[in-house]
C-alpha cells in the first residue's frame, strides 16, 4: 500500500488550484480523527464530546504523487434552528461548494439516524463525486456490518479505521481515480521525462552518482528555512489573534479576510479549534490565525475547551506577531494582563487592539460621556507596562474599521523583529552612552565591554562583562530603552544574555 504524508507547505486560501476534498457527517463520527490521519498532525482537537470542531479547517496531504487540500467541518445536522449548529451548518456548506470531492463521514457502531439521510440526500445533489467513509470498521463482523450503509443510496462505500489508519489507502485511491489532473498537474506530467532525461545526461556527462534527498519530498521553491542566527526575508508572517473569550477575535478575523471565515456568536468559547486565513497585503502573505479565548484553568470544564486553550498557547509560540485583543467596553482585565504575559515570554511581537471602540466613543448607551483616546491608551499603558513597545490600534472590527492599518502595522513590526544590528554599530553605540545614569546600585552595576546581535525573531543581544551576574532588572530597562531609541525595535521584545570575559584576556573597551 502507498503511504501518504504530510505536505510540507502551509494551507493556502481557497483560491488555490490543488484539489479540495471536503470531509462531512454528524457530530462525532470521527471526521476530525480522519482530518489529523491524513495530514499527519494534531490541527483538529479530537475527544469523545460532540461538536468539537465548528469552523472550516484545511491542511494538506500526499497520495500516488498528487497532492491535495482537505478541509475538516463541524457536525452537519441540516434543519437544526439553534445558532451554534446552524452556523456550523453554514460553515460546512462553504466548504461543500468550494469542495471537488466529498468524504461522508459516519460510525459503524452507531445506527442510521435521519440526520444520515438528510446529509446524503443534499450530498447526492451536488453532483460531486460523493464517498462513504464508514468509520470505526475494526474486524471482520465489523466490515460486514458497514455494508448496512449502503442504503443511504451512495456507491462507493469504504469501510475505515481513522484512528488506526485502516482502508484509508483504498478510498485516497477511489477518489484519486476520480479527479482529473489539473492544467498545472498535467504540465508537470508532460515535462517530467524531459527533466528526468536531462539529468541523466548531466550525471552520465559529469560521472557524479545521482544526489539524493534526505526526506522523500525535496524542498518546495520560495519556502524559506527560518533561522535565528542571521536575518531572513520570510514568506509570509505568521499572525496569532489572541485575548479573552468574546472579546472579538473572530469578528476580527472575518474582517481581516473580507468573509465570514469563522463563527460569530454572543455565546464565549464559541471558537474551539485555531482558524488560519491567507491574505495578500501590499505584496506579501500575511497568516492570520483566530485562536480560541484563553482563560483560567478553573474556568475551563469540558476537554474540548481544555485542549483549545492548550492549542491556542501552541499557535501563539509558533507565530511571528500577536494581536493581543481587549475588549474596550470593559477595559484591560488580569486575564489580558496574563495573556500578554504568554506573548511577551514567549518573544511574540505584539499589538494590541483595542476592540469594539465604537461602543465606548459614540456609540454608548449606558449615559456615560464618549471615552477618551489619549487617557484610555495612558491607563492601559499603566496596566501592561512591560508591553511598553507594543503599538496600539483602537478599532470596530464589527464596523470593519481600521484593517488597513492593522495590517500595515503587522508589516512593519514584522520587519523589526528581523532587524540585525552589525557589531560595529552596537561598539559605537555603547560609546555614547552614560551608564552612570542607569539607576542602579553601585553593587547591581556591569561594566560592558562590547556587546553583539547574536540573533533575529526576537532581537537578542550578548553583552561581554566584566561579572558573570543576571543583569539587573533597571540596568536591562535602561540599556533597552537606549537602544529602542536608537534602533528603533518597534513591537518586538528584546533578550539580553551576559558573558563574562575570560580571565587574563582583554576587551576591545579596556
């Protein structure tokens, strides 16, 4: 059997001609399980509770040489008038006219409902090509039984285990056969024999055995290698929303990709598993990433809010930038505090937005006069003073205000955080400055022979003394704050390490 793997690219925006597998059916049948099977990854939050995953998710996966994108989707129960599933509902529909093949979804160990029914009469509809997964198929008693399934009038049945990765090779090869090479896959099919001749000869010209690669799928072209020790131009930046349960995360998201990419609700903790949406801005790929509300661990009850949390922590210390969301009708609250603190440990660059504006300004209602920009921006620096070098965005996500400047500011501070400093210009600039004025104990202070940028994302400076001591917490605030002012570093935290100088050996400031 062909074994699948995970592309090494990112999920793109739907505009992207790879074919699009839809994987669809009731609230836990295992579409998640399926999803994180192919794409070899624990994206979708996975538990015994129904309902789980709500909003689309994509990823990618390998099969006989093809790749294709497969888009996970919440529980599906058509007709149900409650918000949550309806909105669900909507977010699947989405994905079923995007989609060029359908994956239904359905257990084994479970009867037919009419929900069944209902799903494989809108699916049958479409005119898509349309598969069955019967999922939970462990043994022979259990593969004779799914046959049961066939009465939901769909042909091509396959009996399944996603949590064991049984039969799945049987309906990747189903639905390979039945979607057609794209233009793009034909012309690499076409120049193929001309690429592999070509390099026959070179080798057989040359006498060099033929390189090989040490993984089974070379390095795709633009998909730079991030490193922290020298600066990079990335391929996109990587754009973590973050805050509080119904502050607007989604909202913002939406308004961001220009669609309703995620589920709105007035109900917290709407947003379970992480949301990422593409989008071009002035000539570069930003990856915004909508995480579920973190809160305290006491208040979380169920697994699935559990893992989200933990997933929205790990989402937030693989991205670049951070969108520290506060909701500005009620002000900065501990849990923003704590929640910038994860940002700001973890070395994220951040802006913080301050969201739902309009309702603290013009639109309130509770006969209170408009907030103050000015004061409300000094006392929420007061509340989150070691994020004194984050930019601050006041804005109406639901209004769709201020986007442009969001994104102009995510570039601009992306652009920081890969700044590098040469060596002679950090020698030059310890000159100038007048450590005497550095509030701190005479016993607190380090001489600082020379210091250098040892590395990028975030900036982090070797500091050469003449003490193997943990900088104190004044002196490290006053030299930040020298070179902010003369380098700038806006957005971005700024690490310090100290090395002492060896004995018997002499700095280049001695």
């Amino acid at each position: 059997m062909r074994a699948y793997r995970r592309s090494a690219a990112p999920a793109v925006a739907a505009a992207d001609s790879t074919p699009l597998v839809a994987v669809v059916g009731r609230p836990n049948v295992g579409k998640s399980t399926l999803f994180n099977r192919l794409t070899r990854s624990r994206r979708a939050i996975v538990g015994d509770e129904p309902g789980i995953t709500r909003d689309r998710i994509y990823g990618r996966f390998d099969w006989a040489g093809r790749e294709y994108r497969v888009v996970d989707t919440g529980g599906i129960v058509p007709g149900d008038p409650e918000l949550i599933p309806a909105e669900i509902y909507n977010q699947a529909k989405v994905a079923l006219a995007e989609a060029d093949a359908i994956v239904l979804v359905v257990d084994a160990r479970t009867e037919l409902a009419r929900p069944d029914y209902d799903a494989a009469r809108l699916l049958l509809r479409s005119g898509k090509p349309l598969f069955l997964a019967v999922n939970k198929v462990e043994g022979e008693a259990m593969a004779a039984a799914a046959e049961n399934f066939r009465r939901l009038g769909i042909r091509d049945v396959y009996p399944i285990s996603a949590e064991h990765g049984q039969g799945i090779g049987e309906l990747l090869d189903a639905i390979d056969a039945a979607l057609p090479l794209t233009a793009k896959e034909k012309c690499a099919q076409d120049e193929q024999p001309e690429l592999e001749a070509a390099e026959e000869r070179e080798v057989s010209a040359s006498g060099r055995a033929t390189p090989k690669w040490p993984t089974e799928t070379p390095p795709r072209p633009g998909l730079e290698v991030p490193r922290t020790h020298g600066a990079f131009e990335p391929r996109e930046i990587s754009v973590a929303i973050i805050g509080r349960p119904n502050v607007g995360k989604s909202t913002l998201l939406n308004a961001l990709a220009g669609k309703a990419r995620a589920i709105v609700s007035p109900v917290p903790g709407t947003t379970r598993d992480a949301i990422d949406e593409v989008v071009e801005f002035e000539g570069g790929r930003l990856r915004f990433v909508d995480t579920a509300g973190i809160r305290r661990k006491g208040k979380t009850k169920l697994m699935a809010e559990k893992m989200s949390v933990v997933m929205a922590r790990k989402h937030l210390e693989a991205a670049d930038v951070a969108l520290l969301v506060i909701d500005a009708t009620e002000g900065v609250t501990a849990s923003d505090a704590t929640i910038g603190g994860y940002a700001h440990e973890s070395g994220r660059s951040v802006i913080v937005i301050v969201n739902k504006w309009d309702l603290a300004t013009a639109g309130r209602t509770d006969g209170k006069p408009p907030a103050d920009r000015t004061i409300y921006e000094k006392q929420l620096r007061e509340q989150l003073k070691y994020l004194d070098y984050a930019p601050v965005i006041f804005l109406s996500a639901l209004a769709g205000t201020g986007m442009s400047r969001v994104m102009r500011e995510v570039k601009a501070v992306g652009k920081e955080r890969r700044k590098r400093i040469s060596t002679g210009q950090m020698n030059r600039f310890l000159e100038k400055i007048d450590f005497q004025r550095a509030p701190v104990p005479m016993a607190k202070r380090v001489r600082i022979f020379y210091m250098t940028q040892a590395a990028v994302a975030p900036p982090t400076f070797v500091l050469f003394t003449d003490r193997d001591v943990k900088l104190h917490f004044a002196f490290e605030r006053f030299l930040e704050n020298e070179i902010r002012r003369s380098f700038g570093f806006k957005g971005t935290p700024i690490w310090f390490k100290v090395k002492a100088r060896k004995p018997g050996t002499k700095g280049l400031r001695d």
